[in-house]
C-alpha cells in the first residue's frame, strides 16, 4: 500500500512558513521590536537602559522565553509519549491488542469448526485493507489454488496518495468480482470451500470494514468457519508460506507502506516488537522519495525509485544513515527523507531547474541509488544489533516480509548479512510480499490449524492492531 496523507509541496511550505513567520513579527513589533529598534530623537531620549519600559520590555521578553521553553518542554514530553508509537509499536498503550492465544498465546481453544484437520482442507481470503481489493483460495498445504487482485494503483496516481474514500469505493465496487474469479480459478464454489479468511487489522477502517463485512455475509450464510486476520501476522506468516522448514522462534523484519519492525516470532499470534519506528516507515521513504522526484507512486513508489536506482551511483549524494548511536533497534526514515529533498532542492539549484522532478535523469538516478543505499544500510545496522541480541537465543533464521521485501537490492543484501552471521534468510516471492489475498487465506490455515477460528458475528475491524506482547518486550530493547 502507499503511505497515507499528502505533502505540502515546497512552493506552499514555504509561502506558508513565511507568512507565519511575518504574522508572528507583526504581533511582536507593538510590544518589543519597535522602541528598541526606533532611532526618532525623541525615542531615543525614552531608551535609555534604565527607563521603565525597557524594564518591561525585558520582563516581557523573559516571560515570552519562559513560555516558549515551556512550550518546547511540553512538546518533547508529547513527542516522548507518543515515540514509537507512530507505526503502531505497542507501549503499552492501546486497548485492543491482538492476542488470539490470549495473553500467553497458548489458550486456543479447539474450536476451529472444521471437521478434521487431519484431511486437506481451503480457505479463502479476503484482503482489503488499504488499495487492493484481493482475494485466494490457500489449500492447507500451502499450494494457492487460485487468486485475484485488483489494483487501485490508476485511482490514486493522480492524487499522489491512497485516497480512503475513494480506496473504499473501489473495494465495494470490485471485492465481489475478486471473490468470484479466486474461486473460479481455484475451481471451486465457496460452499466447496472450507473456511473464510478476512484481514480485520491494521488498515485504513473503512477499507477493512468493506472486507471483513463481506467476509461475515459469506461465513454465516454457508456456515463456513471464520478467521479475522491480524494484516501484519499475515505478512510474517508467508515467509511459512515459502518456507514450510521455517519453524519458530525467528526474527522477522517487517518493511511495508504503514510498518517497520522488527520482531521475535514465536508462534501464532505471539510476537514480540523488538524495534520498530519513530517516525516514517521505509515504504513511506520509497514513496516520499518516488514523489520528490516525479515518479510513478500508483501502486506505491517503491518498485520505480528501485528501477531508477539501477542506472545511478549510489554515493553520488552524501547522505547520513539515521540513529548510528542509538543502542536499540529501532528506526527512522524522517531525517533522511529531508536529507534526500536537501540534496534534490540543492541539484535543482545547481542545474537551474524549478523542481526536483525536472533534474535530468542521472541526477534523479543517482538521488535514488543513495537514497536506497543508506535506507537499507540503516536496516542492515538495526538488524546487526536485533542478532546480537538473541545470541544466547536459539533463534537462527531472518523472515524478511512486508511490500519493500519485494525490493531485490534489500534481498541480496541481507541475504549477504545473514551469511555473514551464520544465520539464513526466509523471504517469500516478490509478488507474495506485497498485499494480496493469499496472505489472509495462509494466515487463516495457521490458526486453523492450532484448532482455532473466531466468531464471525462479533468480528469488528481495527485501524490499530499492535502484537500484544509488545510492551513487556520493550522495556529493554
Ligand atoms: O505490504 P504492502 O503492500 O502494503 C502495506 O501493508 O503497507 O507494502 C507497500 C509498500 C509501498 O510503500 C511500496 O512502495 C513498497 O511497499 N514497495 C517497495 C517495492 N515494492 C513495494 N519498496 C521498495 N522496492 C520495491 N520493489
Ligand atoms: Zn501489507
């Protein structure tokens, strides 16, 4: 999915910050800047350093410190607050967690409503929670028999973002047409199939809500068992997929359009958020960065800034790679999203082009091979850490998950990085990384399998979903 929300663009940015700036000088002037600055005889008679109103004007000007470092305190103390919390890293803060094994994560109950686990069975599944509408049926086994997907990349292209209205609309419009040719291909009838799959968190609400609505219908009028699937779990999960000798614990470093994290797996519905990010996600960074410099952001930009990046240099622009001292693993893409605009406005000055987007190609290249450069540096450098810190732990192996998996630079590279520590890295294909109805169909056939479903009558959707686990697990990371 593509990052939400829309960018000022440079011109209004600045046109904004400048009329603030003249507004807040127009209010200080009556106060402050006009007796000290005035050079008439007649004031200046009056500005001597004794008088009583340069008394007042220094008492006015400390009390406007005090309040503005008032301000800055309260600021930072919000910032503190809310650190980490940005892409849904768990605190402790939120009131639903997803915890389908309960607290511990070992309180299914068998109730998963199929006959026998001991037969093959299938799931179909249904994804929607940001800008594809997708569906799959999974048989148990793990062979995807058949799947569909319908992109809303053309609807958002113009906007520049997910619009959720209008992502909405479209799942409406397409989810039952999706449904319909996963099942045709599988060459089933949903009454064939043995279960329903639905992502129900995180996600855009109203877009998981047209999904998980759906999902209900269809789940009590063919008394099918139902499974609301947590979207992030799902991701993790295909790495499984792919890799049916992958057994937990291992890590998992989750890199898509709304996360950053990195977790210890340790079975289903038990992750632990070792590090995540405090402010952007990568994917958000391949999005801003395609933006910047005028490239497809449709169907997220991630895939054009990495075609790009083929043909550049990739430390033609010096960029710093984020939190070097930081002795945790968590991330930030915030900083270097301004370092790579810096170095953009700075070539566009140099070139004497109006924008970033009107750089000739090479210099847009190289913008993009640096920028991807010391993005994945900086994953490289969090991941080294996340490894020493389950040394004495039996964990061995790297699932790499999320839609920027599908970027082949960040592959090999930690491909390289895994080797070089004795680990192995699980990644599914780049097409299973990105949203698509077979994450929510296999995700299903896990916790079936565990013997476990939900009721489909009480399944509500949420926009955030963190791993219950978190919070305790924070505490020393
Ligand atoms: O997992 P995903 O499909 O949706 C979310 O759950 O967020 O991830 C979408 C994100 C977008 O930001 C997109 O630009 C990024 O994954 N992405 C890539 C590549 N393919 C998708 N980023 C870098 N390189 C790619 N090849
Ligand atoms: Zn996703």
């Amino acid at each position: 999915m593509l990052a939400q929300g829309f960018s000022i663009s440079r011109r209004t940015a600045t046109a904004a910050t400048t009329a603030a700036a003249t507004s807040l000088r127009w209010r200080l002037q009556p106060t402050y800047n006009r007796p000290l600055s005035s050079t008439s005889s007649e004031s200046s008679s009056e500005s001597s350093p004794t008088t009583e109103s340069d008394e007042d004007q220094q008492h006015l000007i400390e009390r406007l410190k005090r309040k503005q470092a008032k301000a800055a305190a309260k600021a930072k103390a919000k910032r503190q607050k809310f650190l980490g919390l940005a892409k849904a890293v768990d605190r402790g803060q939120f009131s639903v967690t997803y915890q389908p094994g309960g607290p511990n994560g070992d309180a299914f109950q068998n109730k998963s409503g199929l006959p026998t686990l001991s037969l093959p069975f299938t799931v179909l599944g249904i994804e929607s929670s940001c800008d594809d509408t997708g569906a799959a049926v999974v048989r148990s086994d793990g062979i995807i028999l058949g799947e569909a997907l319908a992109s809303q990349a053309e609807i958002h292209e113009e906007w520049g973002g997910v619009v959720p209205g209008l992502a909405k609309t479209a799942h409406e419009e397409n989810l039952d047409q999706v449904i319909e040719l996963a099942l045709s291909r599988a060459n089933l009838t949903i009454d064939e199939v043995d279960a329903i799959g639905v992502t129900v968190g995180p996600g855009l609400e109203i877009c998981l809500r047209v999904g998980c609505n759906r999902a209900k219908e269809l789940a009590i009028q063919h008394k099918k068992p139902f499974v609301g699937i947590h979207h992030l779990e799902a991701h993790i999960l295909m790495a499984r997929l792919e890799n049916p000798d992958l057994q937990f614990p291992f890590l998992s470093l989750l890199v898509s359009g709304g996360h950053c994290q990195i977790l210890k797996c340790m079975g289903i519905g038990r992750y632990s958020v070792i590090g995540g990010t405090l402010d952007d996600s990568l994917g958000e960074a391949f999005d801003k960065t395609a933006r910047l410099l005028g490239l497809p952001v449709g169907g997220g930009g991630g895939p054009a800034v990495e075609k790009l990046a083929l043909e550049g240099n990739r430390t033609a622009v010096p960029l710093t790679v984020p939190l070097l001292q930081r002795k945790d693993c968590d991330f930030s893409y915030a900083g270097l999203k301004t370092n790579v605009r810096r170095a953009a406005e700075k070539l566009v000055m140099e070139r004497g082009v109006e924008l970033p987007s009107e750089l000739p190609r090479g210099d847009k290249a190289d913008i993009a091979a640096s920028f991807q450069h010391i993005a994945i540096r900086h994953l490289e450098h969090r991941l080294k850490r996340a490894i020493s810190n389950v040394e004495d732990e039996e964990i061995k192996t790297l699932a790499l998950v999320g839609g920027v998996a599908a970027n082949m630079e960040l592959r090999s590279r930690l491909e390289e990085l895994c080797e070089n520590h004795g680990w192995s890295l699980a990644v599914p294909p780049p097409r299973l990384c990105t949203d698509q109805g077979a994450m929510s169909a296999w995700a299903a056939v896990e916790r079936l399998k565990l013997g476990s479903s939900d009721e489909p009558d009480g399944q509500d959707v949420y926009a955030r979903y963190p791993f219950s686990l978190s919070a305790e697990n924070n505490q020393d990371s």
